[in-house]
C-alpha cells in the first residue's frame, strides 16, 4: 500500500461530507461573507458600488420607517413566541393526562402546524378576518360590531400573530414527547405531600423539561424574527406599514423594485446580529434555569 | 366516633373526590373540545366554502353548504393569462419537489454517515462549522444568494436551478444533524462485521446502515416534502415566467386577483393546492409526530 492510498484510506469519510463542503463554501459561507460586505456599500443590482459607507447601518436606527420596521418585529416575536410556548405546553399538559382519544386531539391540533406555512392558509385566514368576512359575520350575530382586522393599525399586527400562534402544534407535539418522559412516581409523590396540580406543574413538570423549553425558545425565537409569508401575503406589510417586519423591509428593498442589495444587506445583518444576540443570551442564561438529568451533582 | 359514622365520612370524602375528579375530567375535555373547534372549525369551514355560491360564503357559520355548487372549482381551472392554472401550477412544484427531495436525503446521508462514522483531517472544524449552519438564518442568506445565481445566470431558469442545485449539497442542516444523532444510536457492530466481510465503506453504507437509518430517512424525506411543497420565498425570488409559477405563487396570484368577490374559487384553488400534503400528512402520521419529537423539527 503506497501513501495515497493509505492517506486515502484513512480519510475516506472526508470523500462523504465533501458535497457537504462544496455546497457550505459556495452557498452558504461565500453568500454570508459577501453580504458583509455589501452591506457596507450603495450596491445597487444594476448600477453595481459606486462607494463604501456605514450609512446602511447608520439608517436602520436614523431612518424613521426602518427603526419601525425593527420595533414592529421585536413586538411580532414577543408577542407571538410566549403566546405560542404557553398555548403548546398549557395543552400538552392537558393532554399528558390519561385521556380518551389523546391521539385524535393531538393530531387535530398538529395539523395547522404541518399545513399552516403553507400560503393556502394565509388564504384562508383573510378570508376568515377580512371586512365582511366569516369573524366579522359570527361577531355581527352576536351583536358586537367586528374590528377592522386587517385595516386596523392596532389589531394588523396582531392577526399576523395569531396565525402563527394557532400553529402551535409542533411546539406541543415536542412538549408533549417531554412530558411522557417525566416519571410519575414524582407526581405521585407530590400528590401526598399534598401538592395540587397547578404546583406539580410549577414545581415538578416545568423544571424537568426546561431543556426542551430551551430548545423550542430558540427555534421559536429564530423563526420569529425572519417571519415573511404571513405578513408578506395576508397584509402586504400595511395597513400603514404596520406589519411591516425587518423580512419584509429587507425584501422590499432587494428585491421590491428599489435593488438596493446594500441596503438590504445591512438591514439582514441587524436582523442577524440581534438573533445572534438572542440567541446568546438563551445559552447563556440557559445555566441558570436549564435542568439537564445527566448532570452531576444537580 | 362509632365505626359507622368513621364509614359514612370515608365514604363521603371518596364521593366528593370522585365528584371532583369528573369535575376535573369534564373541564380538560371542554378545554380540549374548545382548542379543538379553534384548530379544526377553520379548515373545515374552509372545505364548505369552496362547495357554496359567494353569496351563502360569508353568511352563514354552518361549514355545510345549503345548496352545494361546484362553481367555485370550475372557476378554479381557468387559466390565467393564458399561461398557467391550477394544475400545471402543481405539476411545476413537483418538477422541483421531487428532486429537492431526493437530493436532500441522499446528499444528507452520505454527509451524516462521514461525520458520524469517521475521523478524518480537519473533521472537527467541519463539524462544527456544519453546526454552525444550524443557527444561520436564511434571511442573511437572501439578498447574497440571489446575487450569486445572478451571476451564474440561474435566476428564472426553467429548470428551477437555484431552487435543485444547493439540495445535492445537503444544504439542509437539520437533516444531516438529525441523522448525525440517530447515527449514534445505532451500534458500529453490524458495520464492523460488514467491514470484515470485505465490505467498502460505500456498501456497508448502502446494505447495512441506509436499511437501519430508514425511519429518520422517511421523517426528513417527508418533512421536506411539507416545506417544499410551502416553500413561498424561494419560487417568489428565482421563477421569473408565469408558466412556471408553482402552486404558492399561483395561489397567492389568484387571491389578489379576486379579492372582493369568488372566494369560492379563490378558496377551491387554495384547498386543491394542499390536497396533496393533507393526504401525505394522513398516510404518514405517526412518522410525523416521532419525526418531531425525535429531535425536534421547526414547522
């Protein structure tokens, strides 16, 4: 056996990830370096960089309808992710009872997750709050007047929201696979020391699923931040801009019709860079409040 | 106390805690029921819709039309500016879905098999820039990666290049991570066996592990079936020719060309986009829910 094919042989699973590799360096490591980049340049898609500046940067905090764009997004994610979280575990709870037809619930409430990207849904979901539409009509019968929901500055955002909130399936499919794992001589026990349910839950099931809290958190978190298609197809960005996310800026300005690739770039890298943050912040804090079983002495 | 009254409290205490737990039962059940109608009334409203007149849509909550018409799905065949309709919008988003879907899962067994089974130069940096990727978020990606096919001439290409090409990359990192995990739960013995046996490392791959890997080959395969087949983005910035436009894009064309009136239509178009899905959601279930809970899917 010579040297090549001894070095061949042992570096064979370097010949498996290599596709891997190619397409990392080509579509994924070269895009994100060069974005960098751009975003410190006017690079326009037809007039190409005329010059390098931090004004990109500068705008996304100086510029009015930017620094919007970058508080609606943090309202979005804060008020979607709890509200998403909460929803999923409240019913994984529920379900982790022994309860008759556990499997017909779950899958009822798994499937807006499984289609609920789909723009079929955002179809769906004008139809159901638009002026005159089947919300407006239910409410009208009951004698209340219906909101504008799309219309409305004040509840826009908050339908986009929703959307995604009645998407909680799969946060609770996960959730719930996390329960069945937390032994029931714990809540047994706790039940003759007299604990009620809400303090079990509190006490007991919380704690020892924190990492799976963690884990949808962050996912969560992260898809949160990047949401288009919602606001994207059901509210176009209005009314007034006022479910115009970071996304939709960044789309706008790319790829809109204003082929500012600078621009956008720089708005992405915000984006970025507060995700980063964020999820930071979740690793870090994540010692404090995260219970892993194996762990030694905890 | 006498013995018979001891008894009657007992038996009253267990009274009032069966009374309590059925208190407790019904309330779960009314909250299921409630979240259900919430998750379910939509959808199924939704089937109604597209079998009533325009007028009986908005009327009335009952999701059973009152005098069912097919109008809404005739109208949801008309061809739209003489290039694209329903149908062939579908048949586009299976000329790029299933190859994505092929080349995903094989280019990301083959990466999970290199990093789960071998050690070889440069392997941790690799493995952790391919962890890396997992917390890259596309909205980064958009703006450069559109730049790059626009060199390469791809955007609006007919054959959906920018859409195929990364998938035989493994561009998706979630799979490859998630068979990376289910890799190690696999013991080495069989392949060791193999290894003696004369086998490659390209067959024992393909007669011992792809057999032994096949349930989480199916949960990426089906999930990226689902994304795919939603994927709005992608198709929105790099197909250029209506005649070309999927199944997203044309749903979402047709629902700002109608919107104010035919809702059936818009409505039958949108439930006739998804049918597939629904029916893949149904057939594989169980391989979904495990799917997800396995490692744990965004969706």
């Amino acid at each position: 056996m010579n040297k090549t094919q001894r070095f061949l042989r042992d570096n064979i699973g370097f010949f498996f990830v290599l596709p891997w590799l190619i397409g990392f360096l080509i579509f994924k490591a070269y895009p994100f370096v060069s974005s960098l980049y751009y975003s410190f340049t006017d690079y326009d898609l037809f007039k190409g960089i005329s010059k390098y500046t931090f004004e990109n940067y500068v705008n996304v905090f100086a510029n009015k309808q930017e620094r919007t764009a970058l508080i609606i997004t943090f309202k979005y994610a804060f008020m979607t992710v709890p509200l998403k979280l909460v929803s999923a575990l409240f019913i994984a709870y529920i379900l982790n009872f022994k309860i008759k037809g556990v499997n017909f619930f779950r899958t009822a409430y798994y499937i807006p997750s499984i289609l609920g990207g789909s723009v079929a849904i955002a179809v769906l979901w004008r139809a159901l709050f638009k002026d005159g539409g089947l919300i407006a009509m239910i409410l009208g019968r009951i004698g209340i007047e219906s909101p504008k929901f799309f219309t409305d500055n004040n509840w826009a955002l908050f339908m986009v929201c929703l959307l995604r909130v009645w998407q909680f399936g799969s946060a609770m499919v996960i959730f719930l696979a996390a329960l069945k794992g937390v032994p029931t001589e714990l809540y047994e026990s706790a039940a003759i020391d007299g604990a009620g349910k809400w303090r079990q839950f509190f006490k007991i099931t919380v704690p020892l699923i924190t990492p799976v809290i963690f884990y949808n958190l962050i996912t969560q978190l992260v898809a949160a931040f990047q949401e288009f298609n919602g606001p994207f197809i059901i509210t176009k960005g209005g009314p007034r801009g006022s479910t115009t996310l970071m996304s939709l800026l960044v789309y706008n300005n790319a790829f809109g019709g204003a082929y500012k690739m600078g621009k956008a770039s720089a708005q992405a890298w915000v984006l970025f860079v507060i995700l980063v943050i964020f999820t930071a912040i979740s690793f870090w804090s994540q010692k404090h409040w995260v219970y892993y079983a194996d762990e030694d002495g905890r | 106390m006498s013995e018979n009254t001891k008894t009657k409290t007992l038996k009253a205490a267990q009274i009032s805690l069966r009374r309590k737990r059925i208190a407790s039962l019904t309330i779960r059940y009314l909250v299921l029921v409630a979240v259900g109608i919430f998750m379910v009334y939509p959808l199924v409203w939704m089937v109604g819709a597209t079998f009533k007149n325009n007028s009986e849509i908005f009327s009335s909550m009952n999701p059973i039309p009152m005098n069912p018409t097919f109008e809404g799905y005739k109208g949801a065949m008309v061809t739209y500016g003489g290039a694209i309709n329903i149908w062939k919008a579908m048949l586009n988003t299976y000329t790029y879905l299933i190859p994505e879907v092929i080349f995903t899962v094989v280019s990301s067994v083959l990466t999970a098999y290199g990093f789960g089974r071998f050690k070889f130069k440069g392997r941790d940096i690799m493995f952790s820039m391919l962890m890396a990727m997992l917390f890259l978020p596309q909205v980064v990606l958009n703006v450069p990666q559109f730049l790059l096919y626009n060199k390469l001439g791809w955007i609006g290409s007919p054959l959906y290049l920018p859409l195929i090409v990364p998938t035989l990359f493994a561009s998706e990192t979630y799979f490859v991570f998630m068979l990376i995990q289910f890799l190690r739960n696999i013991p080495k013995e069989l392949e060791e066996a193999a290894k003696i046996d004369g086998c490659n490392a390209m067959q024992t791959l393909v007669k011992i592990v792809v057999p032994m890997l096949m349930p989480a080959i199916a949960s990426c395969a089906l999930f990226k079936f689902m994304w795919t087949s939603n994927d709005f983005m992608g198709p929105l910035l790099y197909v250029k020719s209506p005649a070309k436009y999927p199944a997203t894009i044309f749903v979402r064309l047709s629902m700002d060309a109608e919107s104010g009136f035919e809702w059936n239509k818009v409505l039958a178009i949108s439930l006739i986009s998804i049918l597939p899905n629904i029916a893949v959601f149904f057939a594989a279930q169980n391989q979904f829910v495990e799917g997800i809970s396995a490692g744990g899917v965004k969706g």
